[in-house]
C-alpha cells in the first residue's frame, strides 16, 4: 500500500470529528455538573457531620477514681484534683470506697454542661463516645454514649441549646435518655432501668419500653424487657420551679408547700438570700448571706406522711458550696454551710431528727468537731461530709429507714425536711432534691 493510500484511509470524516467533538463536549458537561454538585454537597455534608471531642472532666468525690486510658497508664484521681481531659475510650473505675462524677460539656465553653454522670461504689463505666458537631451550622446533635459494665451510675441530661443523644448501654441492654435524670444499676443476672426524673426509651434484644418519672425497667440475660415497674414515688413536690414565700418554721404552712426561713442571732443583721437559679443547665437553688454573728437561711417543707409501712427511703441532693468562713461547721458543729435536716415522730410520739452537714473548709479538730455535738443534737450523729470547694456534689442518703431502725428510732410520721445553710458568711447551692419512698 502506497504512503497516499494510506493517508486516504486514516483520514476522519466530518462525520467522525463532529462525533469525537459531542462526545468531548457531553463528557465535559457531565464533569461540569458533577463538580458543581458533588463539590458543594460534600462541603456541606462535611458541615453537617464533621463532630469534634467533647470537653469532659472527671472528679472524685470521695476516695480514688481510678481512671485507665486505652493503651496508657491508669491515673488516680483524688477529691479536690479534677482531671480534665476525659476521653473516648476512657473507663473510669471505683472501689468500695470512693465514688465519681463525670461532666461533659459544649466545645464553647464552661457552664454549656451537656450531660452529668454520677458514678457509685464498685462500679466500672466507660466513655464510648463523647463528639459534638464542629460547626455551628450543623444539625446533628451532640452524641454521648456511656457503656456501665457493672455497678450503679445517675445519668442526667442537663437543659441545652444543643440537641443531645444520650444512650446509657449495658451488657443486657440500652436506654436512651430523652429527659431528665435515669438510675442504672448492672448485676451478672440484670440491669435495672429507673427514670427519677423526665423519660427515657429502654430497649432489649427485640423490645422497647418508654419510662417516665417514678418508672423502672428491667433486663435480664434474655435480653427481655420487664417493665413499666415500681420505683418508689417522690414524696417531694417541685421547688425550683415556683415562687417561695418566706415563713416561719413553726408558723402554720399547708402540708407540701416549700417556703423560706431564716433566723439571724443579731436582730438587724442580714437574713441572707434564697434564689431559684440555672446553674450548667440544672436547675438549682442558691443561698447566700453576708454578716457577723450567726444566722441560718434555707427553705422547709411540711410532710405529715405516715412512712411505718415503707420499706425503703431515700434522700438524694446534688450540692456545691462556694463559700464559707467558719470552718468545718463550727465549734458544736452546727454552722455546716449546707445542713439537711429529717424531722419525724417515732412510735412513741417523740420528736426526732436525721441531721447531715456538709463543708468545704477547715480540719477536724476539738474546737471544729466532725458532728453535731451529743449535748445540742440528738442521736443518730452523722459525721460532717467534706466536699471539694466549688464542685459539684452528689449525695444518697442510703436507706433511711433501715439506717433510723438501726439506731433505735425508726420513723412513723415525717413531720418535716429542712435544707439549710448555717454560719456567718456562706454561698452555696443545691439541686436535684428528692425523697424517694417505697412501701
């Protein structure tokens, strides 16, 4: 074949190059429109999805909080030394001595708290996700997730701007929690599920189960769920949500109504202040007083509630003391600058008191007792409790009526609860007031 035949037969058509040209057109149109969609959805799905780690701290409240880090070396955590830099993958570990509080909160800074874990005696929780969108822009919701192993923990889910998915798991099963505050407990046979406050979804191998407030739930190895069941009923009506009055404790005040008190030593000093606050997203109470001589500020509450047919009674409070000047609580131990006072009638007609201090400065010693002395309280003497100045503290108060019938006073009749604080100049707060009965 000539070099002229040749050329005659490679050479394109019109037809084949306007071919070869739509085919370059169409596929740089295609590229065109893919870029322009693709590029746009991915920055925005990257928007919406990209999470960061959740600020999260964890605290002792008593004893050691044994913290182990995947891979890395555990840490022990004491009261008053917070650790700061909770992560992922953390498991967190207390002994039958100690107990812990976690806090997770929003990356935009301190008092945007999302999320509060309160970890009992001889129980092993882990931190499986803690993230939190990057950008503000995003819908997606905060993620916690909290794997218990074993023991007992208090979940709470604290008011935020940001929504929050809360899953509680356990080796049985898991609860979401949709508001308010849920108690889990893990044993080798079981988990119980009990929503104190607000809702919460529990879920086994193939059931699910909304719970409310007062309702508990529970899973077996089986994976079933039980449930709604009993779990004891609050004898307490709400106190930061309504207007207080101020009253006299022996002025007459219609049963389950709170009201304020207040008793200054020095007639014309301050009586100090009671103030219904939000404090990291809970609702709270603050009481503050300023003066010289001595003074008690705090609220009360009228029960009348026959309680001898009860099997179990249960006070629980979150605290936190910013300030006090009178150490421990003072030379007969009754300046605490947070007291909780139980007033009942026993069997046979007599007055009676559960009395429990808390401080935050100061060291035991004769002139500042650890309990309210025999001469000016009656038995049951219950030691003063240390708490770490400015943090948050969690209080269970065990069960009460075992604890009275122990001491030979086993209660019939609550007459009436006191929270108060005593001194000369204190500041402190309380929230997550309950007392739970069951018969």
């Amino acid at each position: 074949m000539s070099s002229g035949d040749f050329a005659s037969a490679t050479r394109w058509t019109e037809r084949q190059i306007q071919r070869l040209a739509w085919a370059v057109l169409l596929l740089s149109f295609t590229a065109c429109v893919a870029l322009a969609v693709l590029i746009p959805w991915q920055v925005i799905t990257y928007l919406r999805t990209s999470y960061i780690g959740t600020p999260a701290r964890a605290a002792a409240l008593t004893g050691i909080l044994r913290l182990e880090h995947p891979g890395g070396e555990p840490v022990a955590v004491p009261p008053g030394n917070p650790y700061p830099r909770l992560r992922e993958g953390d498991l967190l570990v207390t002994d039958a001595q100690s107990q812990g509080l976690a806090m997770f909160a929003a990356p935009s800074g301190p008092g945007q708290e999302l999320a509060m874990v309160q970890i009992y005696p001889n129980t092993q929780i882990e931190v499986r996700r803690a993230r939190y969108p990057r950008f503000g822009i995003s819908p997606e919701p905060a993620r916690l997730v909290f794997y218990i192993r074993s023991g007992r923990a208090r979940i709470t889910r604290l008011e935020s701007p940001r929504e929050v998915e809360l899953i509680v798991q356990t080796p049985h099963g898991q609860a979401m929690v949709l508001a308010g505050t849920l108690a889990v407990e893990v044993q080798n046979d079981r988990a119980d599920f009990t929503v104190r406050a607000g809702q919460a979804r529990v879920q086994g191998s193939t059931q699910v189960q909304e719970l409310r407030s007062d309702q508990r739930a529970r899973i077996g190895l089986d994976g079933r769920v039980e449930g709604p069941l009993g779990a004891g009923r609050s004898m307490l009506p709400d106190l930061f949500g309504a207007p207080l009055p101020e009253r006299s404790v022996e002025e007459p005040v219609p049963p389950n109504q709170w009201a304020i008190f207040t008793f200054v030593k020095q007639p014309g000093e301050s009586k100090g202040n009671v103030v219904p606050t939000v404090e990291a997203g809970r609702q709270a109470l603050s009481i503050t007083r300023s003066g010289f001589d001595h003074a008690q500020t705090g609220v009360f509450i009228v029960l009348n509630q026959d309680v001898r047919d009860f099997r179990s009674l249960q006070l629980h409070i979150s605290l936190k003391i910013l300030f006090q000047d009178v150490a421990v609580c003072g030379v007969v131990g009754t300046e605490c600058p947070l007291m909780i006072r139980l007033e009942y009638k026993d069997f046979n007609g007599n007055d009676r008191q559960w009395l429990q201090g808390f401080y935050a400065v100061g060291e035991i010693t004769p002139q500042t007792p650890g309990s309210c002395l025999p001469q000016v309280c009656p038995p049951p003497l219950n030691p003063h409790i240390r708490v770490p100045l400015g943090e948050w503290y969690t209080f269970d108060s065990g069960n009460l009526m075992e604890i009275l019938r122990a001491a030979g006073a086993p209660p019939v009749t609550l007459t009436r609860l006191r929270i108060y604080a005593s001194g000369h100049n204190y500041s402190v707060m309380f929230s997550e007031l309950e007392l739970i009965g069951e018969e």
